[in-house]
C-alpha cells in the first residue's frame, strides 16, 4: 500500500505546484503593448492636416492667378506658420519644414514673376511630397468644359490650369498631360475682343502649353506652371477682371 501512495502524493505536489504557478502568471499583470506618439496619428488627423495645407495653398495659387500680390502673400504666409502635429510620422518632418521655408519665402514676393518662382518652389514640393507618400491626393478625371461662348471659354481656360496643377501637386502624369493640351489649344481673345497686350499674353499662355508638352520632372513642370501663373496674373490685371471672393469649402 505504502508503495503506490508516493506516486499519488508525487503527483499532488506536482499538481499544486503546477496550479501555484497558473496561478502566479494569471495573477502577474500584462504589460500592454509599446506604441510611438505616430500610432495615434488617424486618417483623420491626416485629411485635417492636409486640408489646412491645401486650403491656403490653393487660395494661394488663385490670388497669383488673379493677380492680387497682397492676399497672395497672406495666404503663403498662413501656410508657413502650420506646425507639424507632433504626432505625425518623422518622415514627414523634413518636407514640412521644406513647404514652411519656400512658403515663407514666396510670401515676401514683391511681383508677378517672384511670386511666381515662389509659388513653383510651393507646389514641386508638395508634389514630391505626396510622390513619396502612396497615400496622397486623389483627384477626379472631369472631362473640359464645351461651347464657343466666352465664359465657355474662360471655363475651359480654367480647366486647364487646374488639371496642370493636379498633375505637379498629384503628382498626377495624365493630369499633366491633359492640362497642357488644352492650354497649348487655348483661344478667348483671338476674335479681335482683346487688345494687343491681352493678344500677346494668351499667345504667351499657349506657348506655355506646347513647352509643357516636353516636360517629364517634376522640377521643370513645377517651374513653367509658376511661369503660366503669373501671365495669368499679368492678363487679368490689364483686363482689370473682377472675380468673386473664393470660398476654400466650394
């Protein structure tokens, strides 16, 4: 009898011990998982960020369009005083601070032409930017606007501008392409409702247009759509255009 009982008290002791030790680990707290401030960067927080960027630059480009040097600087000048969120990815950083120095900088032009290098310094920077970040601009593929009429055309002008802007800020390639063929075919004024100047400045435009056509780098795009914005300038002010106030939520 005494022999078959150290097994079972073997066993027991075994038994407790292992229960001891269940015990013991089911007791000991759980260390929760490390995370870094970027982890709690959402999507969310991501589209807000951007949309702030994208608002002053946006109003930006449309000031320089229209000529007005003053909102232009105000407007570069509110992009270059958005703060990174600390909690964005690090990768980030260097192209922040990157638009924040060329925002800075543009918002000191004192004329169409600075203002226009500034504003290419602005915009191939966002491009890159995105170009390095899959997860970047999306934008829609809107057929031109038709008809024969001026504001047709002026619409059709506008399209064009916009699918050049999609195409560096995308970076978007077919946008690009688009974009310059439509302005290298652009004609409002050649009906003889423009003056001489405003004729030689849409000539100029479709110049732009052809020379957009052989650009590939996002550097040299970034550069003649500068160029393109400010003879938008330059034409609007000799036609002395009056534009409604833009709305960044249209």
């Amino acid at each position: 009898m005494f022999g078959m009982r150290v097994p079972a008290l073997f066993l027991a002791l075994v038994s407790a011990a292992a229960c001891g030790e269940k015990k013991e680990k089911e007791s000991a707290p759980v260390s929760p998982p490390a995370t870094s401030p970027e982890d709690s960067f959402t999507e969310v927080d991501k589209v807000a960020l951007m949309e702030q960027h994208y608002t002053a630059a946006i109003v930006a480009h449309d000031m320089l369009i229209r000529g007005n040097l003053e909102e232009f600087r105000s407007r570069l000048t509110t992009l270059s005083a958005q703060e990174l969120p600390h909690r964005a990815p690090q990768t980030w950083s260097e192209p922040h601070k990157q638009m924040r120095a060329a925002a800075k900088a543009a918002g000191q032009a004192t004329t169409l032409d600075t203002a226009a290098v500034g504003m290419a310094s602005v915009v191939q920077i966002c491009g890159a930017c995105h170009a390095a970040n899959p997860q970047g601009p999306v934008y829609r593929r809107p057929e031109a606007p038709k008809g024969e009429n001026l504001p047709a055309k002026m619409q059709n002008h506008q399209w064009a501008s916009e699918r050049l802007w999609e195409g560096i800020t995308g970076p978007w390639d077919d946008a690009w392409v688009r974009g310059a063929a439509a302005r290298a075919q652009s004609r409002v004024f050649d009906d003889g409702k423009g003056t001489g100047t405003i004729l030689e400045l849409e000539r100029r435009m479709r110049k732009h247009g052809e020379d957009a056509k052989t650009l590939t780098t996002l550097a040299d795009r970034a550069t003649l759509y500068g160029t393109l914005l400010s003879t938008c300038g330059a034409c609007h002010q000799q036609m002395n255009a009056n534009f409604k106030t833009p709305d960044p939520a249209e």
